[in-house]
C-alpha cells in the first residue's frame, strides 16, 4: 500500500521550523543564511524545470523536509541541501502529474508583449501602462540605491557589445577586484533592484 | 555583450539555462548549486547576461531561449527588467549613448544633404521566418507583416525563401514581439518607390541591415527621420553572419517608431576612432 500523498496545505510551525534551522546549521545566523541560500536554490531549480510557480513549489519542499524532521526522520548526509534537492525531484513529479497542471505552450500565450500580470486584460494598451509603471518604479528603486551601488551599476552596463566588456574590466581594475567579483556585485544590485521593482508594481497594481 | 563562454562551466551553464544539458549533466549542476551558493550566483549572472544578450538581439540562440524563458511569468518578467533597465540607464548621461531621444535638442539642418540616396532598395519580407544567426525557425517565430517577399532588383540581393518549418500567420493572426527585416543598402535615388515596413504597433523591430564584412571593428549606427530628428543610434556592433549573410542587427523599440519615413546610417568606426560612413538604408514605416 502507498503512503498517502503529502498533504499541501500542511503550514510550517515554529518548532518544525526551528528544528530545520538546527539540522541546517547550529549557529542561528549561519542557518539562516543556509535557509536563504537553499531557498533560492530551490526556487532556480523550479525555475529552471519550467514549473509555474517556483517559489510555492520551494516553499512546499521545504515545508516537507521541515515536517519530515519534525516526525523523526533523520537526514544522513553532510550537506542537507542535497536532501532538499531529492525532495523537490519528487513534488516537481507530483506537480508534473497533478491534475491541477496546465501546461501552456508558447504558442498560446498571449503574444502582444511577455509580462503577465494577474488578473489584468492582456491589451496593448495595458501592456504600454504596465512598460511605464515599470520604468517609473525601477527609476524610483534607482535612486534609492546608495551612490556607490548606483555608480557601479552605472559603470557596469554603460556601452554596447565589444566596448562593455573592456569598461567592465577598466572598472573592475578600478575597484581592486577581479571581474568574477564585479560581476556577482552587480548581480546582487540587480537583484535588488528587481525585486524592488516587483514590489513597487505589486503596490501599483492593489491601489 | 556578447559573453562568449570561455570555461568549459559556462558553456555547460548556459546549456542548462537554454534546456539543452542531458539529464546527468543537469543533475549534477542541480545539486551543485543547492550546495554551493558562490555557484549558484555564477548560474544567476550568467543568466542575466543571456537575458541582456536577447534584450539586445545578440543572442544567436534567441529561439531556443524565448522557449525557456518566455513560457515562464517570473522568467518574463526578468526580460522585461532588462528591457526597462537598458532603456533607464540609456536615458542617463553617459561616456557611450546608447539611444538618441525622439525629440532631440540639436536642430537638424537636413541630414540628406551630401548624401547620396538611393530608391532601389528591397525590403524583404519573410512570412513567418524570423532572420537572425539562430538555425532554426519554429512556430513561435512569426512576423507582423504578411506582404509577400519583393522581388530583387539592381544592386539588391534576394532573401532565401522560407523553409519547410516556417508558417505564415492568418490574415488576423496576432503579432508576437518582433518583427524583423532585412534591409539592403541604398545604393542611387532613381525615383523608384520607397519599401514600406509594416509593423503592428506594439513590436519591437529587428533590422538585419546587410552589409559586407570590411576593415571595421566596431560600426555605429545612426537612425532618422527624414526631418533629420534621431530615433535610434548604436555604437560598438559588430558583424554578424546570418543566413541572408553578414550583417549588422538592431533591434528598436516599439516606442521609438511611428508613420514615417527613416533613414539608417552605418558609419565603421577606424582605429583612430573616427566614424567613417560605409552604407545607408531608406524605408517607411506604417504602423497597422
């Protein structure tokens, strides 16, 4: 007989969630900083496998690993996150096999522009107001970068093609780093960037 | 930036992003960034430079990646941060412009004078083949306008025919997100009739603009208004080879184009870094 289907809708607790954070790491902010790194790793990998919404479906492994901790089960590796990564293989399957699955071909997406945004009409015009709050929101997320973050990103993508990657190298000379580093800065700028832009256009759209 | 892999982790990586890895490869570069969070911020970068390289049209497998990465919201909406990220850092002062305003400061004083132009110039149009480096074309790749292909007349040459894969869209089929066009250079004003680019109005326009390799290393291009009024200009492009031949291809904003008639100027940029003009281009736009 199989075991019943991991119930979903099972919320994280707080000692579920402390006892996570302890298997992670014993020092509390060296787990965080793991639970953050796993997180994001997760939801690459549901990202990466084409999965709808990769940051429920990392929310969900993790809640099972977390509820797997709680009723017992010991993990015997060295580095849990390959444990994670066994579990999310699993709820990608089960997602792939639900029957809540929808699969969209590229083809009947809709074609005018590439964002969606939840619940909105998917128009021309809509799309162009949707371009414009982008920008507007991502101009006010650049101003509240710190200058020297704003100054690198600046310098990061400023030329086109064959000239970029000689400034980048000027500029990474410039900052005593090498060019791997200047390049994960400017990622994390980015990021931040886009995920300021993201919450700007979700406090747009709930006005 | 064209980032051209040069470890063999790179290549895989980008295999990965692009869904080509096989099965083991995949699984081990799962696990290693699951583990490995200084890996797993390379993948990320690597992933925002694919995504650039596609917001520029400088990406060779664009098919393979729009598959991966616009069939996914949250992977659309990076595209979409690097398209208003090029535009809000183009729009600030800078060593290299990347974009002319539409209503520019200076007062052209009629940028066609000196110029020799030309009338004979096709405009090839190929229904439902998106012209680009990639190798092939899929469903997914349709173009806005169905006007059938011009014939090729003096000085110009003929664009291959569309392959066995290529479908031409319905009469009220809805565009996807560009259009592109291959341009050949205008050669003499002979008063033939101007070629019209019909596009919906909310594609971006990829103009493959054909142009023999020479002794440039880098080309500038430089769009107009017949009024003189710049609308796009690009420095640092580099020839590409496509399946019409080598070319230099931009991609212009939806915003940046109205009913009007253009003008491009590809200068080559010599090694004492003087812009030496090499070809020019005349068409219309009609926005349907």
């Amino acid at each position: 007989m199989s075991p019943p289907p991991f119930k979903k809708d099972w919320v994280l607790t707080q000692d579920a969630f402390d006892i996570l954070l302890d298997r992670l790491d014993r020092d509390p902010q060296r787990a965080g900083q793991r639970y953050e790194d796993i997180r994001r790793g997760l939801i690459t990998f549901f990202e990466c496998r084409g999965a709808c919404a990769p940051d429920d479906l990392a929310d969900q492994t993790i809640n099972r690993v977390a509820r797997r901790l709680l009723e017992g089960t010991e993990i015997y590796t060295d580095n849990p996150a390959g444990y994670f990564y066994g579990v999310a293989r699993n709820v990608l399957r089960e997602q792939w096999q639900s029957p809540d699955a929808v699969s969209t071909p590229l083809d009947s997406l809709p074609t005018s522009r590439l964002s969606d945004r939840p619940g909105g009409p998917n128009d021309a015009h809509t799309e162009r107001e949707l371009e414009e709050q982008r920008l507007d929101c991502l101009d006010r997320c650049l101003s509240e970068l710190d200058l020297k973050e704003l100054e690198l990103i600046r310098a990061y993508y400023q030329g086109e093609t064959g000239l970029k990657i000689g400034n980048r190298k000027r500029l990474a000379a410039k900052l005593g780093i090498a060019a791997a580093a200047l390049r994960i800065r400017a990622l994390r700028i980015r990021e931040k960037l886009e995920q300021c832009v993201d919450g700007c256009l979700s406090r747009s759209s709930n006005r | 930036m064209v980032t051209k892999p040069n470890t063999r982790d790179e290549k895989l990586l980008i295999q990965y992003l692009l869904g080509q890895a096989d099965p083991e490869e995949q699984e081990q570069i799962e696990q290693r960034y699951l583990i490995d969070p200084e890996f797993h911020d390379h993948l990320r970068a690597i992933e925002r430079d694919l995504i650039d390289q596609y917001v520029h049209g400088e990406l060779h497998d664009a098919e393979e990646f729009e598959k991966q990465f616009l069939s996914s919201p949250q992977r659309r909406q990076k595209v979409e941060f690097a398209r208003a990220l090029r535009e809000a850092l183009a729009a600030t002062p800078a060593e290299q412009r990347t974009a002319v305003p539409e209503r520019p400061k200076r007062n052209a004083a009629g940028w066609f004078s000196g110029w020799r132009l030309a009338a004979a110039m096709v405009v090839l149009l190929i229904g439902g083949w998106l012209l680009a480096p990639w190798p092939q074309r899929g469903a997914t790749s349709r173009i806005a306008d169905t006007s059938p292909p011009q014939p090729a007349e003096h000085g110009t040459k003929p664009a291959p025919e569309p392959g066995p894969d290529a479908t031409l869209p319905p009469g009220d089929a809805t565009p996807i997100r560009v259009a592109t066009f291959v341009l050949l250079p205008t050669l003499t004003r002979d008063g033939g009739e101007t070629r019209t680019l019909v596009i919906a109005p909310d594609l971006d326009v990829r103009l493959q603009l054909s142009l023999e390799a020479g002794d440039y290393d880098t080309y500038r291009v430089d769009m107009r208004t017949a009024a003189g009024d710049g609308v796009w200009r690009q420095d640092g492009l580099t020839i590409v080879r496509t399946s019409s031949g080598d070319a230099v291809v931009i991609t212009v904003p939806a915003s940046r184009l109205s009913d009007a008639f253009y003008t491009i100027r590809i200068s080559g940029i010599s090694a004492a870094s003087e812009a030496e003009p090499v070809a020019s281009y005349y068409f219309r736009v009609q926005k349907r």
